[in-house]
C-alpha cells in the first residue's frame, strides 16, 4: 500500500460488499473464496441489518460496518448490492473517492441518476461496472462468439414469486437482464424503433407479469416475457438467425445451434444440432472476476456505465408503455 492508501502492483485488490441481502452474501462470498486465491481481499460487509451482516461477516472472517462511509479509504472496489433507490447516493460517493463499483442492475431508477453515476467515474478515473449476469452465464458466454445477425427473439423468464423484499417491479427486477441482451447480441448500430408492451400487477402493488414487443433499425424483432409469480423457473431465450436457430437456457446453462446447409440437396439432409461446450463456472464468479481483472488491468469494464444505462432506457420506455396499457384497463 502506499502513502496515499491506493494498492501497490502484487497487492490484492481490497474489496467490500454493500448490502448482504439474498444477493449480495453471494457477492460476499465469491470475494472471500477469490481471496483465498489470491485475487482480493474482502475487508469488510456492509449492511443496516447488523444480525445479518455480522451473520455474514463471520461466516467469512471478515469485518461488519453498518454505514457504507465507513468503508470509505479502507477499500479500493465495492459490490453496491443495496436497493436500487440507494445506487446512485452510494455510487457517486465512493467513485468521487476513486472506488471502483460494481453497481447490480439497474444501474439507477432513472436517466438522471445514471448520468450522474456515469459522470462521477469519468471525472475519478474509478471503474463504474453494472451488474447485468447472464452476460457471464457460461451458456451465453459460449454462444457468443457464434451470434451473426439474429432476427427474431422469443424469450421467457418466469420465476415462483420471490421470498424477498422488491423495491423494483417484474421490468426492472427480472426483464432487464433479457433487454440488455437483446440490445447486445443485436449492436449498438441497430437503433430502436418501438415498443410495444402489456404488464399487469398481481401479488404485489408493482407489475409482476410483463410482455414487450421491441423493433429494431436492423428489422430485428425480440418479444419478451417476464413473470415472478410462475409454478416453476424458466429463463429460455430462443432466437433465429441467418441458416440458423439458436437455444440458449440460463437455468440449466446449455446452449445449441441448429443449423441449415442451403447447398443441401433436401432440406432435412442439411440440418445439423451443434451442442455448444458449456464451462461450468458460476457466473457470478466469472463476473466478479472480471470487474477485479479490469482494476488489476485498467482496463475497460466488461459491463460498462453506459450498458447500464442503455439497459435502464429501455426498460423504462417498456414501463411507459405499460401504464399506458394498464390506463386502459383501470388497473
């Protein structure tokens, strides 16, 4: 370490985690399981729970404070793993104090917060990443390098209701992360053209099942379903491209491409499945990894502020068109 507390070049990155709720012990975990390798070291929980923050910091030896400030100068990277409505007052303070964060997604409830976010890592040079997981899923991680030009998406993610607190409803909680996909696997130079989307509220006060329909410049077209108060868990995306159609399953992380040879002299002789190789590795762990590499590197995050942000836009234009239908419905 040096005079000013900044890491020296061999020295692990020293890591907290804000907010151990249901996701963010994981976060926590990861880190102390990296740090046995070396990566990092995990100085410090942060929760306003003390009983489960102390809870979790036992069960990996590490420190417990109760104030995220706290954190401050003692740490050099954070997972900002707390309620959507706090990202943007925690962000901006510990990126304003070159800390590097690795916000979980959404980014922000809104545009403005984003910028500001975004704003605040431009002007620290700290690393600002967003969360967005199935990026790092070893099915999507994969399947990428064979993705050309999809054209059409049929995508469900359906969840039993969750046994935790929502501060956020079914587009952004659970959609976003098929939305930033979506906007991914198509480029950045296919525009959007519209949107077209239904949700309705069932158990909670917020949208719990949703449905969009996204058009893009490319004439790609991608139609999303979202629920968190399904029988069983499904996260299948489903996709056609050029010869091709492709089958991507975050749960059971498999991935396959089934392909059309148009030289074939029938059509069923020209077909065959391939079965991608799938890494069996956590994603959460491959993502955590990768926000430590691109600090240890200084290097471009693998998720950037800017992802964040493109994701968070178009989710909210699909909530815009979802209070305009639930107008409709008195609902």
């Amino acid at each position: 370490m040096d005079p000013n507390g900044n890491n020296t070049a061999n020295a692990p990155i020293r890591t907290g985690v804000v907010g151990v709720g249901s996701l963010g012990r994981h976060h926590a975990r990861n880190y102390a399981e990296l740090a046995e390798e070396g990566a990092c070291e995990l100085i410090a929980v942060c929760d306003i729970d003390e009983e489960t923050g102390r809870s979790i910091a036992r069960s990996h030896s590490t420190g417990y404070v109760r104030d995220w400030k706290e954190l401050l100068g003692r740490v050099e990277a954070v997972s900002i793993v707390a309620p959507t409505e706090l990202h943007c007052e925690m962000a901006c303070g510990f990126l304003e104090n070159g800390v590097h964060c690795l916000v979980e997604k959404p980014i922000a409830r809104t545009i403005e917060e984003a910028d500001r976010m975004i704003a605040a890592a431009d002007a620290s040079g700290a690393k600002l990443m967003v969360g967005h997981l199935e990026r790092f899923n070893p099915a999507m991680a994969a399947l990428r390098p064979h993705v050309t030009k999809p054209l059409y998406f049929e995508i469900h993610r359906v969840s039993p209701f969750p046994n935790r607190s929502l501060d956020v409803d079914v587009v952004l909680d659970v959609m976003i992360h098929d939305l930033d996909a979506v906007q991914w696997l198509v480029g950045e130079d296919a525009a959007l053209d519209s949107v077209a989307a239904v949700g309705i509220p069932i158990i909670s006060d917020k949208v719990d099942a949703a449905n969009a329909r996204l058009e893009f410049s490319n004439g790609a077209v991608a139609n999303i379903t979202a629920s968190r108060v399904g029988t069983e868990k499904i996260r299948k995306t489903r996709f056609y491209q050029t010869n091709s159609y492709v089958v991507l399953d975050y749960a059971t992380r498999f991935a396959s491409i089934t392909s059309l040879d148009p030289g074939a002299s029938h059509p069923l002789l020209g077909i065959s499945v391939n079965k991608l190789e799938v890494e069996d590795v956590e994603p959460l762990r491959a993502e955590l990894s990768a926000f430590l590499r691109c600090i240890a590197e200084d290097d471009r995050p693998p998720v950037t502020a800017e992802d964040g942000r493109r994701a968070l836009v178009l989710a909210l234009k699909v909530l815009e068109k979802i209070e305009s239908h639930r107008a409709k419905l008195s609902i």
